[in-house]
C-alpha cells in the first residue's frame, strides 16, 4: 500500500511540473488542465464608465450670464404679440420702460410663418412685426414650430431674454440656465430670472 501511494504522489508531482513547463495549447494537456492556467478576464462592470455631459456655455460665470446686458435682444414669441395688442401696448415701448435700457425685438420666420396661418384675425398682428424696428432672424430647420426654434436657439447663444406667454414654452426655457423670460402682466411686462446687475430698478 505503501508503495502505491509513493507511485501516485510521484505521478502527481510529475504532471504538476508537466502543467509548468508545457504550453497552454499543448494536445496532452486535458481541457480542464487548459482552463487552469489561462489569465481571468475582467469584467465589464469593473472598467470605468465613459458619461457624455453637454458642454457648458462660456457665456455663463455660475448661474451669471454675462452676456446678458443693454441693449437687451429679445426672442418675441407669437402670444407675446398677441396678449400685447389684446392689452393695448406697444411692444418696444413697453419693453424700454420694463427695463430701463434700449430693447431690440428679435422676430424669428417660424413666428412670422405661424401668425401668417392664423389668418385675417391676426392681421394687426403681423403689420406690427414688420415694423423695421424689429430684426428678422432666418431659420435653416424644417417645419414651422416656433417653441422648438425659440429652445433651441437659446441653447445656443445665452445673449436673448425669451418673450413669451404660454406655459409650456416658459418651463422649457426655465431649464436652460442664464435665460430670463418676459411675459405680459395687466397694463405691463414683468421679467423672470433677471441677473441682479441688470435687474430694473423699479422692479
């Protein structure tokens, strides 16, 4: 018996050493002796993960937009020119005497486009944006849909203040840091998210 174990221990010994010296893709090793020698793979739940994050605009210092400042440029929504003509104010005289500053309306084509669609009811309103006084500004996209134009185009360049009246545009744009909002009040227009430099004085 003794002798056995001595051949068996022995035999152990020499297919440890074998395992040693021998390749990985040897023919004489055993599939089971393969997989012993073979490095771990590493998970996929252990290598760092890569997150996308927008860019933040240089424009903003923290919450402080600095290039917000007179004379102010105003994205003109189309409520906004109609909740102005149903309480009878002129649009840039209003804005002047809201904030105390030269204000320079911006009319976009979608907006244009959409009070062209309303119709013969709206006709004052469209006389009134074409005032010279009031910059065009072209649009590339496709579509005539002025929320989404007047979102994205604030995302883009922080130097607009949004005039507008509907609801879910101003929670929208209210999600963008560093964009203040104008929306018509009874007999005048009141100003959100204004950095404190330019905040009127009246206010």
């Amino acid at each position: 018996m003794g002798n056995k174990n001595q051949v068996k221990r022995l035999q152990q010994q020499r297919a440890s050493l074998l395992r040693r010296t021998m390749k990985p893709t040897d023919s004489r090793l055993k599939p089971s002796d393969r997989s012993k020698g073979k490095p771990k793979k590493k998970r996929d739940d252990d290598e760092p993960k890569l997150i996308d994050r927008p860019q933040g605009s240089s424009a903003m210092f923290f919450q402080y937009n600095t290039q917000l400042g007179p004379p102010y440029h105003i994205l003109v929504d189309t409520n906004f020119v109609n909740f102005s003509i149903k309480n009878k104010l002129d649009i840039i005289k209003t804005m002047m005497d809201c904030l105390y500053a030269k204000c320079i309306p911006y009319i976009t084509d979608c907006v244009v486009a959409e009070l062209e669609k309303l119709g013969q009811k709206y006709k004052l309103a469209l006389r009134i944006i074409k005032d010279p006084r009031f910059e065009r500004l072209h649009c590339l996209h496709r579509g005539t849909y002025a929320d989404d134009c007047l979102v994205q185009r604030v995302t883009q360049h922080k130097c607009y203040i949004v005039a507008t009246n509907d609801k879910d545009l101003k929670r929208r744009i209210r999600k963008i840091p560093g964009v203040p909002i104008m929306n018509v009040a009874v007999n005048r227009y009141v100003v959100e998210r204004m950095p404190d430099a330019f905040e009127p004085m009246g206010k």
